[in-house]
C-alpha cells in the first residue's frame, strides 16, 4: 500500500481515540503516533531550551521558513529531527551533527495545511529534547507543482549550489541553496525526484554534519548551520536519482 494512503488511515484512525499530550505546547491528536514513529517511544521531554521560530502565517505555503535554536540547550547532540505533523509528508530532515555544529540551523519547507512544527533533538543523555511551534497556512503548498519546473532550461541549472559564510562571532553561519524541483510525487505525472542525502565537510573531508532530507523540504531547498569557528567546507548533495553535487564554500 502507498505510504500516503497509510499516513492517511493513520491519521484518521489516530484521530478517533488520541488526546493531546500533558504539558504539550502546541497539543495536538498527532504527538502519540510520531513519538512512535519517529522517536521510538523513546523518553521525551518538552523543553523551552530548543527554541523554533516560524512565521505565524505562510505568506507562501511552498516555502515556509524553520528556525531551530537549541544552544541554550547543554550537552552534546547525537541527532536532530525536524516534522511537520499535519502534512501528507511529515519528515523534513534528520541531522547527525559533528561536534563542530553548533546547536542551530534553519531550512524551508512546504506546508499542505496550519500545522504544529516540531524540532526533536536527541542529547547524550538519551533523552529527546523537543521544541515546538504552531504555523498558519491557507494550504496547498505540497500539492502546487513545482515553479522550477515552469521555468525554461530548469534542467540546465540542476544541481547548482550557492553558498555564503557569515561571522557570527568566534563562529560562522552558513548559508547553502541548491536548484532542485524537489518534486515530492503528489502532483500528477510527476514522479518523487528530490535531494535525499547532505553531507558537509571540512577541508580534509572530514563530516561535519550528515543529513537525511525529504521532500516536505521546499523546491530550491535552502539551509542555514551554525559551525564553530570558520573552516573552509564542502558541500556534498546526493538525489533519489543518483545525481551527485558538490561545491566548496570556502
């Protein structure tokens, strides 16, 4: 059966006997079956430390921005999960940091409808610590087809990745994009064709961080880490076609 039509039965079935979560921020039916899901029943706590910022209504639901600020948080991460619970594609992105990241990054994404958007982090305690936030939407953002895709001579850019440093301190913000549909498989006659696997590097090749995307992530994604100090990185990009990318942000 199509994984869409069971997150759809699942979320009609969740919806029947779920209740919000004591102590949840933005309650939602939904928190039980992506605590299952996603985090594995794991412990879990909500935490006012992992701060994530959206804007209260998407002006463009194809291209929502996600800010996620834990560095109030102590400890150090062994895995980051971003989710948006009440679109058809939840997943945004699963982020196995370095201890060169700071706790920080942002990313765009695509919402269908109002959603609570939730940012788990897993610290070396064992513990999921999880920021949350709700976005207002009018909807449609995953079911519009693609604008890259009307643009004449799109496939000549594919893969084409733009990046900027920016002092932050004794640290530095990187911003990267790369020009990509992100088709996500529910417009018709348009296959899932989208970035599936980042890696950043240093200099040596070393990874700083490693992330897993899905295609909730808006077309032409873009995304903001936080390193610490400034070191010369490589980007690395990989789609569910096989297509790799690469450029040096130095």
């Amino acid at each position: 059966m199509n994984t869409r039509i069971i997150y759809a039965l699942a979320l009609t079935l969740t919806s029947c006997w779920a209740h919000a979560v004591e102590g949840d921020p933005q309650p939602s039916v939904m928190w039980e079956y992506f605590h299952q899901r996603l985090l594995d029943n794991a412990d879990f706590v909500f935490d006012e430390a992992v701060k994530v910022s959206v804007p209260p209504f998407a002006e463009d639901a194809r291209q929502v921005p996600i800010e996620v600020d834990a560095r109030a948080l102590p400890g150090k991460v062994e895995r980051v999960m971003i989710w948006a619970e009440l679109n058809p594609i939840p997943q945004v992105l699963t982020l196995y940091p370095s201890a060169e990241l700071e706790k920080f990054l942002a990313v765009r994404i695509r919402v269908e409808q109002a959603t609570p958007i939730r940012a788990a982090l897993l610290m070396d305690d064992g513990i999921w610590h999880v920021g949350s936030a709700r976005v207002e939407a009018a909807g449609g953002g995953c079911s519009a087809p693609s604008v890259v895709r009307a643009q004449e001579g799109w496939e000549d850019h594919l893969g084409e990745i733009f990046g900027a440093r920016f002092k932050a301190g004794d640290n530095s913000r990187l911003r990267l994009s790369v020009s990509h549909p992100m088709d996500n498989g529910l417009v018709d006659s348009i296959p899932e064709f989208y970035v599936n696997q980042a890696e950043l590097r240093d200099r040596s090749g070393a990874v700083l961080a490693r992330i897993d995307l899905f295609s909730a992530v808006s077309e032409n994604p873009t995304l903001t880490l936080g390193i610490k100090g400034h070191p010369e990185t490589q980007l690395w990009l990989r789609d569910n076609n096989g297509n790799e990318f690469t450029a040096d942000i130095p």
